[in-house]
C-alpha cells in the first residue's frame, strides 16, 4: 500500500498571502498543502488541522491545548522571526519541533525603527499636518535634538538590533547597547559601548529602540521604572513585540511627559481598540505593526517555511530550531 503524503497546513495571518511557493519547496517531500483562513480560536485551529503532520503560522496561538490534540503534529514553522505564539515548552515536551525564520526581514525592521527616529527627532508628522492645515511655520514645535552626538540606547543586540545599530552609528550617534545574551565580541565588532544594566541606559539615551523577543522575560521588559528612569527629552521606539512595553505606563509616561514621546510600530493589544488613548495623544507616532514589510521579503516567506518543513519531514534538522533540545527524544517522521 502507498504510503499517504504528509499533510500541511497553512494558517493565514490577518493579510493573507500566495502560498504557491509553499507548495513548491514541499514536492520533494511528498506533502499535500492546505490553507485554512486566519483565525485565533483554539478550537477552530484544532477541528480544520487535526490531521496536521505540520502547521505553518502567522498569528495563530500555537497553545499546550492546540497541539496535544493534533497528534500528528511534528513541525510548526513560525512565517518571521518572533515566535511568542507558539508555546515552546509544550512543544518539546510533546516532541514538536518549532521554527522561525531569524533573518527574513532584519533590515527592513531595522530601516522602519531608523525611520521613526528620523520621523520624531526632524517632528515630520507634526510639520506634515501643519503644511496640509494651512501652516507654513519653518521652526518645528518645541526642542528639537541635533542627532549628531547623541545617545541612542538599543534594547537586545540580536540580529535586528545590530542592523539597527549599524545604521543609527552612520548619523555620528553615540550608541549604547544592552543584551545579557551577547558576547562583548560581537558588541566590540560593531563600535557599540556595552552597558550591565537597563537603568544605566534609560538614563543615558536620548533615544531609545527596543529589539527584543517576547517571552516570559521580556513580558513589561520596559515598565513604569524604566520610564521614570529616561530623560523628559526623550524618546521610545519600539518595533519588536507590543507586550515588552507596559502600554499603561506609556500612556502615563506621555500623558504626563516623563519621557518627550514615543513611536511605536506595535501594541500591547492589535489592532487597538477605538478609544485607546494612544489613538489620541500627540507626543506619540504609530503605525500598525508594518515594521517587517517590503515586498521583496515578503515574497519569501512562503518558500523559506515550505523549505523548513521539508526538511522537519524528511528527517532532516531545519536551519532555525528554535528549541533544539526537542530532538533528545525524537525519531525520524514517517508518512502515513
């Protein structure tokens, strides 16, 4: 009897997107590929993908309670480089191996986080909705910094925050970087000064862009005491995962001008809701979670996943495990 391909599935994110390529990277295996419509609900998750032998992600919560009863499941694959909805504890200790793909859109991160330095530090908002309101004032609204000389604190030095640090280091700031994880090599490499304590950075930078994951320890990484401990001129940036920021104590922080503003490309909850009052205060740049875009990298994601499960099926090890002591205790998969 034929062994019965391998069953794959796609669950889309908000924007869904062509997952042909997926498809393509899959043939070797052999795989069939589904592609179910964007959805959060575990039990939705559980009865259109119970016969999943993989899951390929955007947005959907990869829980303890989801992937015990797919018992199938060998692989998920994370479409990007932060991986906080798949519980990954749960996941090695059923044997499932979890994947992201670190490097898809390093730069074009790093390039939105300089862009919304750029965007507060020169008021471009501010300007742009005076000009379009009739006013043609050549001297922005209150202080604006020099840039040149400068401090810029970068919060996480992985792969975003050195792409951020290289190119923020070209505007002849002074930068300052803070990741327990990193080696003082790779910190030296990059001309970056190495600080031991997140307070010491708060105090010291004019700006500050957070490039961390999200996990348990990172949860409210920036808090109520890391922005009392910032400068009242300066300004938070944050293009990594909206639950690091405590979005209460930023709301405060900006309401009552602990720090000089923020810009933020991600929220604690997304989208937010209508009377949110960051919609509402001026000190502050939003944009919707878009950090991540260029079409160019997008149009990768589809293959780079396919591949990643190829390989989890084929019995090879993917490039980006993201818990390698998984496979401790598993063996080779095998077609049904």
């Amino acid at each position: 009897m034929a062994e019965q391909p391998f069953k794959v599935y796609v669950i889309q994110g908000r924007n869904p997107r062509d997952f042909s390529d997926c498809h393509e990277a899959l043939a070797r295996v052999p795989a069939h590929l589904e592609s179910i419509p964007f959805t959060r609900q575990e039990d939705e998750i559980i009865e259109r993908a119970s016969d999943a032998d993989a899951l390929i992600v955007s947005s959907s919560p990869m829980t303890r309670r989801v992937m015990s009863a797919l018992k199938r499941l060998k692989v998920v694959v994370r479409t990007g480089v932060g991986y906080d909805v798949i519980d990954v504890p749960a996941a090695t200790d059923l044997g499932i191996v979890a994947v992201n793909i670190p490097d898809i859109w390093t730069r074009e991160v790093a390039n939105h986080a300089l862009a919304l330095l750029l965007a507060w530090n020169r008021r471009i908002p501010t300007l742009y909705n005076e000009v379009k309101a009739g006013v043609w004032q050549s001297q922005p609204p209150g202080p604006v910094g020099a840039l040149h000389g400068e401090t810029v604190g970068v919060v996480g030095f992985g792969n975003i925050g050195k792409a951020f640090a290289r190119r923020v280091s070209a505007l002849e700031t002074h930068v300052i970087a803070y990741d327990p994880y990193v080696d003082d090599a790779q910190f030296t490499a990059l001309g970056v000064e190495r600080v031991l304590s997140l307070g010491e950075l708060a105090a010291r930078s004019d700006y500050v862009s957070v490039h961390t994951l999200l996990n348990a320890e990172t949860h409210h990484l920036i808090n109520e005491a890391f922005l009392r401990q910032m400068k009242p001129t300066a300004c938070l940036i944050n293009t990594s995962r909206g639950p690091v920021v405590d979005e209460q104590a930023i709301i405060r922080a900006l309401q009552e001008r602990w720090i000089a503003g923020a810009a933020l490309d991600v929220q604690e909850h997304e989208p937010p809701a209508p009377d949110n009052p960051l919609l509402r205060l001026e000190n502050v740049i939003l944009t919707p979670h878009a950090a991540y875009y260029s079409t160019a990298a997008v149009a990768q994601v589809p293959r780079r996943c396919g591949e990643e499960v190829a390989r989890a099926l084929t019995g090879e090890r993917p490039l980006h495990v993201v818990n390698p002591e998984v496979y401790a205790v598993l063996t080779p998969p095998k077609a049904h």
